[in-house]
C-alpha cells in the first residue's frame, strides 16, 4: 500500500467503546415507559439526528426528550452524567493511533453530538492528538453523506485517493470508498493492523 498523506479515524467503536443501554436504563427510572419503548424512540426519533448535525441546542435536546419521553424529576444538570457517563477508551487500537502519530497527518470524523463530543474531550486525552477534528454538530453534516467526507478531505487539502479511512459501520465505508477514498471497516485492532500493512 503506497504511503498516505491522511489517515481518518471514527470514533465510536474504534476508538471508544459506548454503552448506550446505560442512558436508556438510568432513564427507566423517571419514566413509565419501557426500555423496548425508550429504545425505539431512540432509533426513530428525528430529534437525534439534528443533535448531532448541531441544529438543536443541548437544553432543548433534553427538553424535547424530556416532553417525548414522558421525564419526570430528572433536570437538565442531572442528565447530563446519565448522557455522558457511557464511553470507555479502546485502548488497542489508541495504540495503534498513537504509532501513526506524527508519521502521518491523521483526521477524526464522528456522527457525535456536543455533549459527548465536550465530554471525551474532556476524558480522552488523544483526541488532542488529531490534525483534523471533525464533529458532525459542528459542521452540520453527518456520514454516510458524502458532504462530510468532502469536507474532511477540504480541510486536510488532500485527494480522496491519498486518504485512509477506518470506521465500524458498512454504510460509511461505502460511501468513503465512492468518493476514491480507501477505506477499511473496522472489526477489531488485530484485523486493523492486518488492514494497516505496510503503513504502520
């Protein structure tokens, strides 16, 4: 594999793990839905995409879960650890991350939200370790859409061809990879290194 200039990484899964069975447990207990029924409205409620393309501000967001969900006692200051306390640090591949520091320019492109966004930077010290952070809140674009690729590649100044891309979901491989971005879907750090060969 010929040398890139830019190597990407996602965040969640491949270098932070996150329990988000966590959120929906704690938020059971001010609820009389179930778990199934909190679940699904996560995965269904429009409310989570425009906070993590950042067109929904954090009090409303809780706000309209708070309304959706049928919340009572819990404020804003109180879901804020129930929201966040979820992520732990990967650190097999970190320590990959930590190899290609400094040997190549390397970019971080996460579907994430500012809270959680603000809170591993908080916690996660190489996150500091990125040229090129991209958060979906704060340029209003999400993967798989193309735009966010485009706008990685824009701000690095590459072309998608001298890009490496990583991530755990299929669907955003497959769109780095239309773009002529090489592209790898994340599975576990062994198989990264394997992916890695020649780079590393």
């Amino acid at each position: 594999m010929s040398a890139p200039e830019l190597i990407i990484f996602d965040l969640g899964r491949v270098l932070v793990d996150f329990d988000f069975k966590k959120v929906i447990r704690r938020l059971k207990g001010y609820t009389t839905l179930s778990e199934k029924q909190i679940h699904r409205y996560f995965i269904q409620t429009p409310l989570w995409d425009a906070f993590e393309r950042g067109t929904v501000e954090p009090k409303d967001f809780f706000l309209g879960l708070s309304k959706d969900l049928h919340l009572n006692g819990l404020d804003f200051k109180r879901f804020m650890p129930i929201w966040n306390s979820i992520f732990t640090e990967k650190h097999d591949t970190v320590s990959i991350l930590q190899r290609l520091r400094g040997r190549y320019r390397i970019a971080l492109l996460s579907n994430v939200n500012i809270l959680h966004w603000e809170h591993i930077r908080e916690t996660h010290d190489f996150i500091e370790w990125f040229d090129h952070p991209i958060a979906s809140y704060a340029v209003g674009q999400r993967k798989p859409g193309l735009d966010i690729y485009r706008t990685t590649l824009h701000r690095a100044g590459v072309a998608p061809q001298k890009a490496v891309f990583i991530d755990d979901v299929e669907s955003h491989v497959l769109a780095a990879k239309s773009l002529g971005i090489r592209a790898h879907q994340f599975i576990n750090a062994r198989q990264l290194i394997r992916d890695l060969e020649g780079i590393l």
